[in-house]
C-alpha cells in the first residue's frame, strides 16, 4: 500500500487496525511457508541419501567381481628405470626387467634466421617426406605443401606444416636458442614409425636460403628396446603393456652405452619386479565401502525425512544382502559386524586374518560369480534405487518438488487475495473517514447556528 492517514477524523489508528486484520489473514500464507520450508528440507535430505546411495555404489563396484575385489601390487627393487602397476589380472611372481633403450620420436632441427615473421623463403611447393606416411592419403609417398607470399616466413611455414599435421603424422614448432639467428623451425614426429623427415624446400623461388638440418641435436626415432627374464621385448611407446600380463611398465631411463645392433645385456643393470596380492588394497576396499554404508545410514536419520518408508525400505532391502552367507560364514565371521544403530564396524584383526588366510572365501562371499555375492547382490538393488527415472527416490523427489511448485503459486494466489482484502479495508475505513468527517462538519454548523440563534434572543 501507499502512504495512509488513517484516524483524522475519528482518532481511531485505522492503519494499526487494518494490519491487525491483514496479519489474521496472513496465518494461512505463513502456514504454507511452513509446509514449503518442510518439504524443501525434505528433498534436500533425500538428495543428500540419494548422493549417499551414489557413493556406495562406487565403492560396490570394488567388490562385486573376482577381478574388482583381487588387488595386486608390483613393487620393483629400485625406480631408477621404471614405475609399475598392477592390475587384479596380475600373476603373483618375481620378474627381472633390463632396460636397454628408451623409445623416442624423431625430431628434425634447422639451422637458425635472424627473424622468424620477416625473413621469407620465396615462393612454391616444399616437400614432406617420412617412412609413416599412409599410402591411402598420399598415393605418391611425399606432401606438397604450397608456399606463397601470405606465408613464406618461418612462422608461415610453420602454420602451413601443422595445417595437416593430424593427417601425414608431423608437427612442426619453432624455438629459441638465443644466439644472433635464434629461431629454428623444428619437425617432429607423432609416432615412432614417423622415421626419416625430410624436407625439401628446393622448389622455392626468391627469397633467402632455406636453412639447413642440423644434424648435431637433430635425433632419429627409435623403439624401446628391454628384457624381461632373458626375453628381448621391442615397442614403439615407453609404456608397455603386454610384457608381464597384468601389469604396466612405465620406462623412463635407460641403461648408458647400450648398443641395439650389438646388445649387450650382461652390462644392463636389472631391476627386480615383485608382484604379490595387495593385501592392503583389498582391506581398504572392505573398510571404504563399510564407510560409505555407514554414511548412508546416518543420512537416513535426518529429521527432516521423519522415518521416510523409501527410505527405510532401501536400508531393510541393503542390509538383507549384507547377511548372505557362504558355506556357513558371513561377513561377521570375516571381519565386519553391524552394530544396534544399524552401522556397520571393521574389526580390523578378522579382516587382515580373513585377506591373509581365507582370501578365497572372502572372494566367494563377496564377489561369487558376480552375480551371487554381496557386491553384486547390493549393486543389482542400488542400480535399481538410483535410476534416475525409475528409481524409488527419484520418484519421491519428483512428488516433492511437484508439491512444492504447487504451494508457490498457492502462496502467490493468497498474496494478491490478501492485497486486494487490504485495499477493500483501506477503502472502507477512509469513507468512514469521509462520512465522520461530514457529519462533523455538520455537526459544527449547527453548533454555530445554535449559538447565533441564541445571541438574538437575548438581545
């Protein structure tokens, strides 16, 4: 409302008893800001449970099969050449690795001009050649690069090579070595077989001379070249994958001297490679995913889902795939127990006993054929409950948040109501006021009259 005076003529504080009704009238609009303020605790809770039910299921994915549960872990006797990592398909085995050469991508570097924008090369074709060109792009087993007066400078260059790069396999960048011609056009190779870059500039015309291959700290390519257990092992990439099954080297020095067209292995140092089952790993797995159950249940217990049957019914329908057994054992027996609040506890002595000595039931229990264990028990049910269109939750958010938009615009509907209420009021009490006022006026005159009326008759 605008600027009211209220009670002129009659004193009463109209606008005092304007808000006064207004505010009775307000209860009902308060009230459903109150079940707004509910339901929007409510789906917030429930999309707290609902990210809780995500997250274990991340750590079901650990568990549910055989090759998810097995941790391994190869641990070499020194890094000076080498990372690993294992994968569950690892064979538990010691292993002796020499690395003799790494492998590398040729690069090619020009001698170097004065200025890398000002300095031109004249005009034509520069030809492209190397050993990895594919004969189905370029039939003639060279590229023709076309050079003219928009980029015959070494930057020029530069652009007209990588204009392609992704198809004939070169890259081309320029550097700076800092001497009075600093700048150097440098070619380089995507992949090992990119071997023997040529290129040849002799069909420019004009311009400067084109600078030549530097052949001092130009490098050629070349394969890695290392042993394991005796047996050479040749790649094209310094990540091996397939050498020892189930486990990736990770090469980055090799050994000084080697010379792979007269191999002298005995000279090599050898790194030893253990692969053992990670017990640890395995442990943690256990631990993380009795954690992220543990979280789920305490979200539950959020008062704003006031004991919420979904929900309860996703805890009831989890903790019955938690109490499958095999052969007579279940987790209790391996390690972890549920306590009275309905939380999950590791008793961390059972589980280094059962991961140590009983890793084959423990697997069996919780893996089984992927289908029939906890894991895939327990991620069946949560890939049904976190659907994000058929999931029981995500049906009750939608409720929610369809009840929600519903209270809005009641909320909405009952502020214009109340508006208009508010001005009907306004505009009753100001013609009271008008009236009042009139009749006081009124009243007034005839006082006056009166008063006239008797001074006559007294004189």
């Amino acid at each position: 409302m605008g600027l009211t005076l209220g009670g002129l003529a009659t004193g009463m504080d109209t606008n005092a008893i304007v808000d006064a009704l207004v505010d009775v009238r307000r209860g009902s609009i308060r009230r459903l800001e109150s079940r707004k303020e509910t339901s929007n605790a409510r789906l917030e809770a429930l999309k707290t449970f609902d990210s809780k039910l995500d997250s274990l299921m991340t750590k079901v994915d650990g568990l549910d099969t055989a090759r998810d549960l097995l941790a391994n872990k190869a641990t070499p006797s020194s890094e000076d050449y080498l990372k690993t990592t294992a994968s569950s398909s690892a064979v538990p085995g010691s292993y002796e690795i020499k690395v003799g050469q790494l492998a590398q991508v040729e690069k090619v570097v020009y001698q170097g001009v004065a200025d890398k924008a000002t300095t031109t090369f004249g005009t034509g074709t520069i030809r492209l050649d190397h050993d990895g060109l594919d004969v189905a792009d370029y039939p003639d087993g060279y590229v023709d690069i076309t050079i003219d007066e928009t980029n015959n400078t070494l930057e020029g260059i530069r652009d007209a090579i990588n204009a392609d790069s992704s198809t004939h396999g070169v890259s081309a960048s320029i550097v700076n070595d800092g001497s009075g011609t600093p700048y150097r056009l440098v070619l380089t190779g995507k992949s090992v077989g990119d071997a023997n870059i040529s290129l040849d500039a002799g069909n420019l015309t004009g311009g400067a001379v084109f600078p030549t291959k530097d052949v001092s700290v130009s490098r050629n390519a070349q394969q890695a070249i290392v042993q394991v257990d005796g047996i050479t092992i040749t790649s094209d990439t310094n990540t091996l994958t397939e050498a020892i099954p189930g486990v990736t080297l990770n090469l980055s020095q090799a050994a000084s001297g080697f010379d792979p067209l007269a191999p002298d292995w005995s000279s090599v140092p050898s790194t030893q490679l253990e692969v053992v089952t990670d017990t640890d790993g395995i442990k943690k797995k256990v631990e993380d995913f009795v954690s992220a159950f543990n979280d789920l249940v305490k979200a539950s217990k959020d008062e704003a889902l006031d004991n919420d049957s979904g929900v309860q019914a996703v805890l009831r329908t989890l903790r019955g795939k938690l109490y499958s057994t095999t052969d007579g054992t279940g987790l209790y027996q391996l390690g972890v127990k549920t306590l009275k609040d309905g939380t999950l506890e590791v008793d961390s002595t059972k589980l280094a006993d059962a991961v140590t000595n009983k890793l084959d039931l423990l697997q069996s229990l919780l893996a089984g054929d992927g289908t029939t264990g906890i894991g895939g028990q327990l991620k069946s049910s949560l890939t049904s409950f976190t659907s994000p269109t058929t999931g029981l939750l995500a049906g009750r958010q939608s409720i929610i948040e369809s009840s929600i938009r519903s209270i809005d615009k009641e909320i909405a509907r009952s502020e214009d109501q109340l508006t208009a209420y508010e001005q009907g009021l306004y505009q009753k009490f100001s013609a009271m006021e008008q009236l009042v006022s009139s009749l006081n006026s009124q009243g007034s005159y005839l006082s006056q009259q009166a008063s006239v009326w008797s001074n006559l008759n007294n004189n």
